[in-house]
C-alpha cells in the first residue's frame, strides 16, 4: 500500500506552503514524505519535488500555441488533460515503492475540483497505483471571517468532497496571519451557527436572498456535511493533529509493526520503587 494527499484549494490558499510544512515537519520526525508538483503553472516552491509537472508540459505552452491560443483557466485544463493522456509518464516518475507517502501539489484552479472530472480521473489512476488518498481542501482564513464568505467557502468545498468521492478533510489555513480580532472570531466559523454568522449581512444583496443563505445555512448545519481544521502553519503541535487526523484516515503505518523495548530487572525494580514513592 501506498500513501498520498490531494492537496487542494483556490489560488493562493496556502497549497505549496503546507506541502513544504509537512516535508519539514516529517523530516524531523526522521520520516520521508515527497512531493510531486502538479501545478503546470507554478512559478516558486520551497520543496525539491519528486516529480514536476513543468518537465512534461508548462501553461505556457498551451498558451503561446499558435493552433490552441487558450489563457490561463483554458490552459491550465489542457495541461490537466494532457497529463492524463500521458499518465504513464506519472507512473515512471512515481516509481513502484511500498509504503510510499506522497503529497500531490494541485493547480489552484477551482472549477478542476468543483465541477470537472478531471481530477477526479486522476484519483482513479493513483488508486489503481495502489495509492490510498485523502483529499485535503484548503481555504485561506483571511477570506472566511464573515458568514456569507464563510457560506460561500463551505458551498466550494462540499462540491469538492461531493465531486471525488474521497476521504475528506477541510483546512482554514493561514491562521498566523489573522489579526486579533479576527482570530476572537474563529471559533464561530469552526461550529457555525449560520443564523448567528449572517446575522451581520446588511447590505442590499444579503438583504434581498437572505432567505436562500438561511436555507443554505440550515442544510450544511443540520447534516453536519463540512467542518474545517484550523491551521497556524507556524505552531507544530497544531500541525502535528492534522497530520495524525489525515494519517488515522489514510491508514497511514496501521500495518507496521509495534516497537517494543526490553526492560532489565534494574528496570523494573526502579519502576516499583518509583510507583510506591508516588502514593
């Protein structure tokens, strides 16, 4: 079996920052995790990728083609459709080694997740390569700190989860770039009472489909169907839950074996007097 996370979310929510995070954090814990960039757009990550996308095709190619001429959205589709033409040049890169743990940098692209089939081949391809996925949806926080923008976000991420059909986890991340005042505000949007959060709408546009936001609202809380993860990228132990809860969901290192210790008599005896001390 091998091991891997979709890492997902809108341009500028935090993708490439987290994959770096999760290399580093793992690294010390004297674990390897990899990373393969499929952003076909990228311009700058901290991480030494396992595999790029780049090397195969870049958004600019399909761009400049003078046969194609897309722009950038158009673009970055094509490239997500040639890759999967070309998907055994991901499997050669990918290699064939057990108990693998991968990250999968995504285009920041929305509409790939939400509504396409595109990545959603993707999965299928990686499960067929013996990968078990879980899809991480990141939304930055800075964007999330009232409730018709929180409903928005909630709405985008239940079309991803509805969309690949994957084990699901959704990160409000940049939380260490939140002023005070906003991160007084955070535990209302990570147990959402929708009536509370639209409550402060009063503009003309919320005013006029309140009750649409109300309805939207009341159907997300009564089913319980998105709950978000904070994360302070800069607090390790933050990171470290998140990473437990993504690992417990993959199966991560279920099937190692349980390290044990031999203990001599000195051992023992010292544990006992310890334990009589205590009381």
């Amino acid at each position: 079996m091998r091991y891997g996370q979709l890492v997902m979310g809108p341009a500028g929510s935090g993708k490439s920052t987290y994959c770096s995070a999760v290399v580093q954090h793992a690294a010390e814990q004297g674990k390897v995790i990899d990373v393969v960039n499929l952003d076909p757009a990228a311009e700058y990550f901290d991480y030494e990728p396992l595999a790029d996308v780049r090397e195969l095709i870049h958004v600019d190619d399909a761009m400049e083609d003078e046969t194609l001429r897309f722009g950038p959205n158009g673009g970055l589709v094509f490239c997500m459709e040639y890759l999967l033409e070309n998907s055994d040049w991901l499997r050669e890169q990918l290699g064939e080694t057990e108990d693998d743990y991968v990250l999968f940098d995504c285009p920041g692209q929305i509409e790939l997740y939400t509504h396409m089939d595109t990545v959603r081949r993707l999965v299928q391809h990686l499960r067929n390569w013996n990968f078990n996925l879980c899809a991480v949806f990141l939304v930055d926080s800075q964007f999330m700190i009232d409730g018709a923008k929180f409903l928005s976000g909630t709405m985008a991420a239940l079309s991803v989860m509805v969309n690949l059909e994957l084990p699901h986890v959704n990160v409000l991340s940049k939380l260490d770039l939140l002023s005070k005042s906003a991160r007084k505000r955070l535990d209302e949007f990570l147990d959402p009472d929708p009536e509370h959060l639209l409550s402060d709408d009063t503009d003309i546009w919320s005013l006029k489909y309140r009750k649409l936001s109300e309805a939207i609202g009341r159907l997300i809380e009564d089913y319980s169907l998105v709950r978000f993860c904070p994360l302070n990228i800069k607090n390790h132990e933050n990171l470290s839950d998140l990473l437990l809860t993504i690992d417990n969901i993959i199966q991560y290192g279920e099937d190692a074996d349980v390290k044990t210790r031999d203990f001599d008599e000195g051992d023992d005896d010292d544990e006992t007097n310890d334990v009589q001390q205590s009381f």
